[in-house]
C-alpha cells in the first residue's frame, strides 16, 4: 500500500504531459502495428503456397485464400486508420468532458434530484458515448459483414438480421452493464484506498455469474441450440467424455449457419457441469472422426488444465489492473490534462488509465498469445496421444480450405497477434504426412467456404 501512495504522489504532477505521452503511446501503437500488417502484406503476395501445404491444397484455392487475406489486411488499414483518426479526435477536441458535460445537464434538467449522484451520471454518460461510438462504426461494421465477407461466400446475415442483433447487444449493454457498473463504482466510492481488493472479488463474481448465465438468458437471444441427435457423432463425443471423465452434461449443436458459414467447436459451464457445443457447419462439412478429433483437441485443453490456467492468470491481471488503478485514481494532473478541472469522475478515470496502460497491454498481448500456441501445440499432442492424430490433421487442413484462412504467417506479425501456431506448424507436430500428392489434398466442397477466425480450433 505504502508503495502504491508513494507511486500516486509521483505521477500526480502538475503540468505532467499525460495527453501528449497518451497520444505518443496511442501512435507509437499504430505505426508498430501497421508495420506488422506489412510485413504480413508482402507474404500474401506470395504466388505458391507453403512447402508443407502444397500437397494438401491446389493454386486455386491458394489464391483465393491470398485474395481474401490481402483484401482482409487492406480493410485492416483503412478500419485502423479510422480508429486512430476516431481517438485522436476524441482527445483534441475534448470529447470525454463534453459529453461528459452535456449528460449532466441532461440529468439536472430532466432527472429527479434523488438520482443527481455521480452513479447515475455515470451511467447515463456511459450509455450515451457507447450508443455514439456505435453509431461511428456502423460504416466499419456494414462494409465488413456484406461488403468484404460477402464477396468471398461467407456472410449469411441479413440486414434486418444484423441491425436485430445491433439492438439486442444494446439492450444487454443496459441490462447487464447498469448493475455492474453501479456496483464497480459503489465498490470504490465506500471502500476507500483499498477498493481494488473488493472490486477484485466483485470481478471473479460477476465472471463466475456470467459462465451460469451465459448460456440461459443470452446465448439464446442469437442462436438456437438443440441438442445432437442420436448417432455415431453423438456416441463418438459421449464416449470421448467419458474416457477423459469429462464432466458433460449437455451436448448440442448450434445454428451457426444463420449469420455466417462460421464453423467451430467449443465447451463452456463449471467445473462440475459442462456443456459441449458444435457448429452446424462444421458437422455438415466434416466426417464424424473429424468432429471427434476436433473435440479431443478442445477437451485435451480442459485435460491439461489450460483453462483454469488461463482463468488463474485472467484473476491475477484483473487484480494487477485494479492496483494500478488506484494510484491513479484520485491524478489531479491526468483528469486536467484532458479538460476535467471542476470534477473528477471515477469512469473518466479508468478509461484514461487504460489509455495509459496501452505499451503494457501490448507485451501482455505479446507474451499471452506466445503462451497460447504453446498451449494449441499441447492439446494438438494430447488429440495425437488419443489416436487421432490423422483426423485431426484432416479436419485442420478442410477447416483451412473452407476457411480461406491465411496459409502461411510472417514470424513477427505472427508472434504478435496469432493465438494459435499456423496451419504448416501445426501439421508438422502432427507429423501429418499425406497420402495423396494431388493437388486439392482431401476431397471436399471448396466452393462453400466456411468462415472461422483463421486460429480457432
């Protein structure tokens, strides 16, 4: 505690240039990024695939999955150069005390006294810029659902559909966000300097209410889940569960055709109970093996306790977070920086934190996804160690064909923002060695690409 108050009285100088530093960190950002997203450029532009896929997948689909990855990556800049242009005009025409501001008269004018306090402020402040950023990324939003995806096969939204799920995210962001956000302020404004232990446990409740809520009250808001109808697939999953004494208690599919040709398998719930979840798409593009070997992938995570690892190191970054917090919590210097003179609210305050922490985020980011392809290279290993090794490998390869995810990876843009090793490493450690020298590698239905984030499974 000592240390963290000596660290508060440090940084809170007058005249500290936390605007310029937040901006230099937010550029310096940009610029390193950008330079990442050219060095990845340049392999899609590559004309032959990697040596190690070029059994497996024929120049047509290589080119099509380079066409998609460069006009992916072109989206990128301009979405990133929007985002950039976005935040720096936030900070230069004082955006946060205007609206900050602005919601203020609104209550002072409109709302009864009794609710005049810095909660209610806050969150009609908070609900006002989320709905106004929202309304700024529309365009962004738009263009990448039936614009890019949808020239490449992939988009099954429609825009009645996507502008639905658009209000139904809001109107969650009010019916969730309001009691927690109330709750993280009354946290900090009764416990005193040592909030950030109370809001620490607040965060592993709300987390642990969220994995229970999840899939009663929200999930079913975007899709459907049924349950897997009888057959091989079904005894195959159930028998892999039971071999790995898996605590499953439902085992269902899910509609994920709806919105897009998104194929994925996943499991969520406590650790007495979970439940197994696959994508429709990816039981209609896939031989039942395959769907087994997908899943003793994601259960060699549950195996090897990588998700309690990760959920242990999610705790203690939340409780880091929250004590650094605190030693800026009540930086007189950094709220008049950005235009709050008169008041200093507790939100105002965490969101120029984070903006502060922004370098530090980014080699948590670095060493996060370095921890995650060693984790994705494990359960691969665990899925081999089951005897399915060749499955597996054979649903990585369709699943990347109908993907038209990126065949190959500049190290450095790679180590940086890929969670999962690359499709050629990952058969390497497979030791995938195909029996088939012909050019499209497995038999499958390429023209109906099916969309995933290029490192799920």
């Amino acid at each position: 505690m000592d240390f963290l108050q000596r660290l508060a009285r440090f940084l809170d100088r007058p005249q500290f240039p936390w605007k310029g530093l937040i901006v230099g960190f937010s550029l310096s950002q940009y610029v390193f990024e950008g330079f990442l997203s050219l060095r990845q450029y340049k392999v899609l532009q590559q004309k032959t695939p990697p040596k190690a896929l070029k059994g497996e997948v024929s120049q047509e689909v290589f080119d099509k999955s380079q066409a998609y990855g460069r006009a992916k990556a072109q989206f990128g800049f301009i979405s990133s150069l929007y985002g950039q242009v976005q935040n720096i005009g936030f900070i230069y025409y004082d955006v946060l005390p205007k609206i900050w501001a602005l919601t203020g008269i609104w209550l002072t004018q409109y709302g009864p006294t009794k609710y005049s306090g810095e909660i209610v402020h806050t969150l009609i402040f908070f609900f006002t810029f989320n709905i106004f950023t929202t309304l700024l990324n529309l365009p962004i939003s738009y263009y990448s659902t039936f614009v890019l995806e949808e020239k490449f096969g992939f988009n099954k939204q429609t825009v009645k559909l996507w502008i639905t799920d658009m209000l139904k995210g809001q109107a969650l962001m009010v019916a969730f966000g309001a009691p927690l956000l109330s709750g993280f302020l009354a946290i900090i404004q009764q416990t005193g300097n040592t909030f950030f232990y109370y809001l620490w446990l607040f965060g592993v409740g709300v987390q642990v209410f969220m994995i229970t809520i999840y899939p009663i009250a929200i999930l079913p808001l975007f899709n459907k889940l049924s349950p897997l109808e009888e057959g091989p697939l079904k005894t195959g999953v159930e028998a892999l569960a039971k071999r790995l004494q898996f605590p499953l208690k439902e085992l269902n599919v899910i509609d994920g055709s709806k919105r897009s040709a998104h194929s994925n398998a996943y499991f969520y719930g406590l650790p007495w109970k979970k439940h197994i979840v696959i994508y429709d798409t990816l039981i209609e593009k896939s031989e039942t093996e395959e769907v087994v070997a997908v899943l003793s992938h994601e259960l060699g995570h549950w195996s090897l306790s990588h998700t309690t690892k990760l959920f242990g190191i999610a705790q203690f970054h939340m409780f880091y977070l929250f004590a650094l917090f605190s030693v800026f919590i009540n930086n007189r210097s950094l709220y008049q920086s950005f235009g709050f003179h008169k008041e200093f609210p507790i939100i105002i305050g965490f969101i120029l934190f984070s903006d502060a922490l922004a370098p530090m985020d980014t080699v948590v980011k670095l060493l996060m996804n370095i921890l995650s392809r060693k984790f994705e290279f494990e359960a691969d290993e665990f899925a081999v160690k089951l005897g399915y090794s060749r499955e597996l490998a054979k649903s990585l390869i369709k699943l990347q064909i109908q993907n038209l995810s990126t065949m190959d990876a500049d190290w450095l843009y790679a180590s940086y923002h890929f969670s999962h090793p690359i499709l050629p490493e990952r058969l390497g450690a497979l030791g995938w060695y195909s029996d088939e020298k012909k050019a499209n590698g497995v038999e499958m239905d390429s023209e109906k690409p099916v969309k995933a984030s290029d490192r799920e499974l």
